[in-house]
C-alpha cells in the first residue's frame, strides 16, 4: 500500500534531480533570499513604491512573510 508520505518523497526527489521548483517552493526560496540578503530586499524596495495584492484574503502565511519584508519597516 502506498502511503501519501511515500508519493511526496517520491516527487521531491524527482523535483530535486531534475532541479524544478513548484509554487511553494519559490515561495520558499523567495523568503529565504529577501530575509538574508539586504542589498537584493532593499533593491525590490526602491523599484516598487506600490504593491497590489489580488485576492487578499488568500494570502497565505509564506506570501504575508514575503509582503511584509518587501514592504519594511
């Protein structure tokens, strides 16, 4: 019997080899660059006086964390 653990693995080591990213994985890589590197997070500050977030009330955690740093203090 195959166990749904079984299929992500499964699909995160093909996703590994065959080095794609799915959504949340940009979602992920996308936080972890804007966190760590200030010169690249305040580069994305200065192009973008405005942000327009469609659907709003679907954000989930990982886009409000990326909201939240593009947007500063």
């Amino acid at each position: 019997m195959i166990k749904i653990g079984d299929i992500y693995q499964a699909y995160d080591a093909e996703k590994s080899k065959r080095m794609l990213y799915d959504f949340d994985d940009l979602l992920i890589e996308t936080y972890q660059l804007l966190k760590k590197d200030q010169d690249v997070r305040e580069k994305y500050r200065e192009i973008y006086s405005h942000l327009l977030v469609d659907e709003f009330q679907d954000t989930n955690p990982a886009q409000m964390s990326i909201l939240k740093l593009l947007i500063g203090d």
